[in-house]
C-alpha cells in the first residue's frame, strides 16, 4: 500500500503545477508565454511570400532512366 503513495503524489503535484503554471493564466485570459513579436509576424510574412515565389520558379527536372546510357561496343 505504501508504494502507491509516491506515484499518485507526484501525479497530484503534476496536475497542481498544470494548474498553477498553464490553465490558470488562460483562464484569466493571459498566455503562459510572453506576448508576440510584431517584428516577427514581418519576418513570417517575407518568409511565406519567398517560399511562394521559390516554388513558383522552379520546374520539375524531367526523368533520367539509368538505362539509358551511350551505346557500346561488346568486343
């Protein structure tokens, strides 16, 4: 009976810490982290209008068969 204490005391202190750390301040609508960069919305931004334009300039290599290789002569 002893050794079920340990695991569900750590799994109350693991809930307790959720609670505390994360679900608390989003209950009073506050994230657990800091507030978002505006700079870094600009540099996603660029980064997705480059993405497109990449992917908007390359064409598709066409199939080499590896057998198709310059004749020879058997000797």
């Amino acid at each position: 009976m002893t050794g079920v204490w340990l695991p569900l005391a750590a799994t109350v202190l693991a809930a307790a810490l959720t609670w505390w750390c994360c679900l608390r301040p989003m209950a009073r609508k506050r994230s657990c982290h800091g507030t978002p960069d505006p700079g870094l919305h600009e540099e996603l931004r660029a980064a997705r209008e480059e993405l497109q334009r990449l992917r908007g300039e390359t064409t598709p290599t066409p199939f080499t068969d590896p057998t198709d290789r310059p004749e020879t002569l058997n000797r």
